[in-house]
C-alpha cells in the first residue's frame, strides 16, 4: 500500500468548497455582530417581563398601593432601574396599560379598573 498525497484537483475542489462556505456564513455572522453591538443598553425583553410580573404580583412590596392609581414609579429589581408608567389610553375602557421601561427595552401590562371607576370614566 503506497501512500500519497493530495492531487491539485482535490486541493482546488476543497479551497473552492471552503469559500462557498465562508460567503454563505459571513452574512449572518456580521449580522449578528453588528446586532449585538447595537445597543448596550438593552435589556433582555424576557427578564424585563419577568421583573414586570413580579411587580404585578406584588405591587406593595415596591411602595405602590394601587395599580389603576399609579401614575409613574421606578423600581429596582435584579436587572436594574424600571421605570413603571401608566399610558393613557380610552377613556371607556375598563382596563389601564403599565409601561416597563428598563434602558431601551419596554413592556406592556394591563390592569383592570374597580368596576365603579370604569363607570365613572365611561360616563360623559
């Protein structure tokens, strides 16, 4: 058995098939870096919207006595400053919006006015 080496067909066939593969890649891979130095202030959507259920669940733990009542709070759970702000919205709904604003990543949660102010607001 004889041992030789690679033809200049097979080296050209391999070089050829690496930068087929290197311009197929080097999209994506640009892409992905230009997004990941966009902005370093973003904050993940998913640990916002947990700090945002978590402040829903326990708005008095922060200092906020009633939800459809607030106007504008910051708090500071793990991943740092929230801004927590009430978006006007209808006039007639029965429900207002909470913003979770964490750098330049915001959240949305509703929550549902007392029965007696939702009728109070829907009237002229």
């Amino acid at each position: 058995m004889t041992h030789r080496g690679l033809t200049l067909v097979e080296v050209l066939a391999s070089t050829v098939l690496l930068v087929v593969i290197a311009t197929v890649c080097l999209p994506t891979i640009t892409a992905a870096r230009e997004h990941l130095a966009a902005d370093p202030d973003m904050v993940p959507v998913d640990l916002l919207g947990a700090a945002a259920d978590e402040f829903m669940a326990e708005p008095e733990s922060h200092g906020v006595e009633s939800l459809p009542d607030l106007e504008q709070v910051e708090i500071t759970p793990s991943i740092g400053a929230v801004v927590v702000t009430r978006v006007e919205g209808s006039t007639d709904a029965d429900h207002v919006w909470l913003r979770f604003s964490a750098g330049t990543t915001s959240v949305f949660r509703w929550v549902r006015l007392p029965e007696e102010e939702a009728i109070e607001e829907a009237s002229p």
